[in-house]
C-alpha cells in the first residue's frame, strides 16, 4: 500500500503521479479523498466544469491502468436535512455521469430509532447504492463496531 498524502498542484501532476506509481506495482485500486481538493488544469470556468474535468481524468486514468477507483466527494447542505441523493454530490454532476457505482452513506441520526451502544453512539450507518452500471441499486444497513476501527 502506498499512501501520498500531498495535495497535488495541478491534474497533470496527480495523474502523472498515479501512473508513475502504477508502473513501479501493480496497482489494484486508487482511492482519493476528496476529490473537491485536486485542481483543476483550467482555472476560472465555474467549480462544475473543473469538477468535471477532474473526474475525466481520473475516468481516463484508471481504466488505462485497468484498476478500480475508490473516490470520496462532499455532499452539499442539503444531504444534512434530507436523505442524501445523486443530486447532493458536491459542484459535480459529473462524477455521477462518469462513476459505475455510487454508493451514498447516510448515519441516519436526524431519523432516530438507529441502534446504538450505552452512550448513544450511533453504531450502524445505511449505504445507499443510488448507481450501479451492473446491477440492482438500494439500500443496505451497515454495522459498526468500535473495537475495530
């Protein structure tokens, strides 16, 4: 596993970095966090189009190196009164547009009733799989154990 945990300065030099890796390992997954933080190439056209251009690039990137790709986004405000969607990701339809699966965690806090351990912490969170290119979508409750994370 390698972890580079800068923030790259431009797309060219992230995607180059990806690559670079990739031909040194096998690379099986790439996982991003978050995406909203890498830049675009183009600056100034709207946060949408350079979301856009982003996701692209990381489309393009990995299926050239015939890996996976785990990338989180921000959800906007919205998601926090309301049951996340696919029109909550965050300034970028596209990486609805580009990705083959979307899965959306949502705590369920705000609707009670979750269950919980003897100090209220919520212990199970729901995965809402909103996209799936290859299969059915839904929801499927997910549990949490504190010994282990």
């Amino acid at each position: 596993m390698l972890i580079d945990d800068r923030i790259p300065s431009n797309l060219d030099r992230f995607v180059a970095t990806v690559e670079r890796n990739a031909t040194r390992r096998k690379t099986d997954l790439v996982c991003i966090d978050y995406v909203q933080l890498l830049p675009a190439t183009a600056r100034g056209r709207g946060r949408d189009s350079e979301l856009g251009e982003v996701s692209r690039a990381i489309a393009r990137v990995v299926r050239r190196l015939d890996c996976a790709c785990l990338l989180l986004s921000q959800l906007n405000r919205q998601a926090e009164s309301e049951r996340p969607s696919l029109g909550h990701l965050r300034e970028c339809g596209s990486l609805e547009a580009d990705a083959d699966y979307v899965v959306l965690l949502d705590d369920l806090r705000w609707r009670g009733g979750m269950p919980s351990d003897d100090k209220g912490q919520i212990r199970a969170r729901l995965a809402h799989i909103a996209k799936n290119k290859h299969g059915r979508t839904g929801k499927v409750l997910l549990g949490w154990d504190g010994r282990y994370t």
